[in-house]
C-alpha cells in the first residue's frame, strides 16, 4: 500500500504541475503585455519547469527509500539471484527443452525442490545441478561453471589452454573424438576412437565430459598423463604439455607425401566451431573457381556450430534439402538450401569415425542429395543438437534439445553415416604417413572427372 501511494502520489504531483504549467503557459501569452515580451514568459514557464523537476526529485527519493529499507537490491535492472534460484533456472529448462519429454523415463518434479535446504552456495548448486542432470543420462547436456562456460565461449571465438582434443561419451566410456589439427594431442599421437582410461592417474570410470575436460585443461606450459587404451593393444600412458590451442578451422595445406593435380582443390575443415567457417569457406571456393573438382576433408572434424553447417552446405546445393530437426513435441523444421550455388564442380568428402555432429549434418546433406561421394570409415553418430544458455553468475548449461535427421530422413545418432568408398586407414598407415584415404578421393575424382564409372558399395 505504501510503495503504490507513492508511485501514485509522484505521478500525481506530476500530472498536476504539468497541467498548470500548460494552463498558466497558454494563460500568459494570452495577456497583451506577455504577447510582446515572449522572453519574460519563457523565464516564468522555466522556473515552474524547475519547481516540477524539484518535487519529483524528492519522490523518486522517498520511493528509492523504501526500496532500500524493504531489502531489494536493483543492479543493472536484475533482481538479487540466490544459488536456489540458479538450480530452479535449470530445472526449468530442461523441463520446457529437453528433447526426450520422459527426462530419460524419470518424474522430473522430484528434482525441483530436492536440494532447496541444502544449497547455500554457488557451489552447492553446481553440484546439486550436475546430479540433477547426470539422472538424463544424456552426455551432451551439460551445466558449465564460469570456467568452463568462459572455456566454451574461447573455443568459439577460436582460442583454448589445454591438448587439443575433442571428447566424448560413448556407451558408457570416455572416449576421443578427434584430436585437434596441429596440437599437443595430435602431435602425441592420440586418434580418434581412443579410450582414456585415466587423467592423471586416476580413473575415469563414470565421469563425465565436463569434469574430464577440466581436468585436461590447465596452465600453458603444465603437463597432463593421459591412459590411452586403443583396439587391439595394450593401454598406453601419453604425458602431453599444455599449449595455448589456436583454433584453426580451415587449412589447403595437404598432408605430407600427397600430390595433388594442380586442377584439383583440397579443404581441410577441422572444426566447425569457428565463427569465422563459414566466410573462410566460401572465400576459399570463390578463389578456385577454375579448378575442376574439390576433396573436402572432415576426418576427425568433431564438429560445432549448426549455422556453420547449414551455410556451407547452402554453398554447393541449388534448392533442396539440407537436414531437418525435430524438437521435444515432435515439431519437425526442415532448413532448405537457397537458390543459387558458389560452384556445381564435383566433390569429395572424406570422413572417418572421428567426423561427428556439424560434419555429419554437411556431408548427409550432401550425400542424400547426389551432390559428392563420400570417402573414408563409418562417422562417429552424433545426431543431436544442443542449444548454449547463459545463466547468472557467468555460468551456462547446454541443453539437447533437438535431433536431426538427414534429407532423407535418417536419424544417424549412434549410428554415424556410411561412406559410399569405405576405406580404413590402419595405424601403420598413420605411422608412415600413407594417407591412402586421400589418394583414393584423388582417384576418385579423377575418374568423376574424365566421365569414368565409379563402383559404389
């Protein structure tokens, strides 16, 4: 009662001055002495503009008075966030946008209020909210402390402190993704599909993807033991000294011992992160114009952004589909390519089982429309899209809340997309540096473009 008094006690006092000042104003000028001294008006009608200014300085104290005396603290028009508040922001949503409605076949209520008697700090409410979303059992929603979320924001804008490597869940084991190009991890030796087994000699049996990427993150110049166990050998211990990561996500130079007919341009895309991907493509395509035909490598491309995916996949379809997602409620949106192409010349795309998420969407999209042939292994599976939400506190949680499926409606998670060449590359390969995976999307292309036949598996 007393905060509307005086809200509605200033603005009335306002509309009142208002009200002479324009009554006394049109008063004034009406009167034959002051319709010939307009400037001694204008000195009145300012000094009742300052008498209305006065009393509204005083309320608008008087009101921010009893903000203070009631307890509300305003900061950048945001009201006091307790870490309860924090957790209760989570649960909503994912309760609104986690993909599967069942929460992974849970009464999600019961998490609402669970730890409101036990969370006093920020902390408290991280970890209340990291049990809360472990219960989904889905590896890809995740909460994001300051560091992490402030790590993940680097990584877009193309810079990190760690290995270089891309991390994941796979039935139940922490496994790499990719190796990023041109990092301490690559340079290690680690490859995609390796299990960790442990970080810093302990284990990594239940852990999940954002504590295990803690861990491997650090100080330039600090190192970090990894135990690596690969199919078919014996677990291996890597000690690998942290560096600041340079995201690079597009390079031409071509891997040692290829040569490439000088007809032909080669694209490394080792990232889709990269805010910049898209517009570094395409500058790239629009300078190659003479070449007849492209090999884009998405080898152990783990993925990143979905606009990138889209975009460049826009680049080289004239119409069509390109991929579509459905949401929680089954809503299904498809994003159709443009008219218009950058070039119609023919394509390669190599992959392998380390091409996950964004590289997935790009080459599906342009498998399922006859518009390249692929080349490579089997992709990793990775058909689920998370959306980024900023919380209090400079933390975030990413939240799955979409799957997606290729232009011909294949739903690729857990699955990956099959090469229309398979080729394996097998460690003594990586070892000699015998890239036969690109020389046989050399020789594919070659035959593409001589009007040769291509005998597809």
């Amino acid at each position: 009662m007393i905060l509307h008094f005086l809200l509605l006690n200033s603005f009335t006092v306002q509309f009142y001055f208002f009200f002479k000042l324009c009554y006394y104003e049109k008063k004034l000028l009406r009167e034959p002495f002051y319709k010939n001294n307009i400037y001694i008006c204008k000195v009145i009608k300012s000094i009742l503009e300052e008498i209305v200014r006065n009393i509204m300085k005083k309320s608008l104290v008087l009101f921010g008075a009893f903000l203070f005396l009631s307890g509300w603290v305003i900061r950048d028009n945001v009201f006091a966030y307790t870490p309860v508040d924090l957790y209760d922001n989570v649960w909503r949503l994912i309760n609104n946008k986690f993909v599967d409605q069942t929460n992974n076949d849970q009464d999600w209520s019961k998490w609402r209020h669970k730890y409101d008697d036990k969370i006093k700090t920020n902390e408290d409410a991280y970890i209340a909210i990291n049990t809360m979303i472990a219960s989904l059992n889905d590896p890809y929603t995740k909460f994001l402390d300051p560091k992490e979320f402030a790590d993940e924001n680097n990584s877009i804008k193309g810079s990190l402190k760690g290995i270089g490597i891309q991390i994941g869940v796979k039935e139940g084991k922490l496994m790499v993704i990719a190796p990023i190009e041109d990092t301490p991890a690559e340079k290690a030796g680690l490859l995609a599909d390796d299990e960790i087994l442990e970080i810093d000699g302990v284990s990594t049996k239940g852990i999940t993807v954002d504590k295990a990427a803690d861990k491997i993150r650090g100080k330039e110049g600090t190192q970090v033991t990894l135990l690596i166990k690969r199919k078919d050998t014996a677990p291996k211990s890597y000690t690998i000294t942290r560096a600041n990561i340079e995201i690079k996500s597009i390079t031409q130079k071509l891997p040692e011992g290829i040569n490439l007919p000088k007809d032909y341009c080669y694209i490394r895309l080792s990232s889709f992160i990269s805010r910049n991907a898209a517009s570094e493509f395409g500058s790239i395509l629009n300078n190659n114009k003479d070449k007849k035909g492209f090999i884009v490598d998405l080898r152990s491309n783990p993925g990143g952004l979905l606009t990138n995916a889209i975009y460049i996949s826009d680049m080289f379809l004239n119409g069509g589909t390109i991929v579509s997602t459905v949401d929680r409620d089954g809503y299904k949106e498809t994003q159709r390519a443009s008219s218009g192409i950058y070039t119609n010349k023919p394509m390669v795309i190599l992959i392998n089982k380390g091409s996950a998420s964004a590289s997935e969407i790009f080459s599906g999209a342009m498998k399922d429309n006859h518009r390249a042939i692929l080349v490579g292994e089997q992709s990793f599976g990775k058909g689920l899209v998370q959306e980024i939400n900023k919380l209090p506190y400079e933390s975030g949680v990413n939240i799955t809340i979409q799957k997606y499926l290729t232009p011909n409606g294949t739903d690729i998670n857990k699955k990956g997309i099959t090469p229309d060449i398979e080729v394996k590359l097998t460690e003594e390969d990586v070892k000699n540096k015998n890239d036969i995976q690109l020389k046989k999307a050399i020789e594919v292309l070659d035959k593409i473009t001589t009007g040769k036949s291509i005998a597809l598996e």
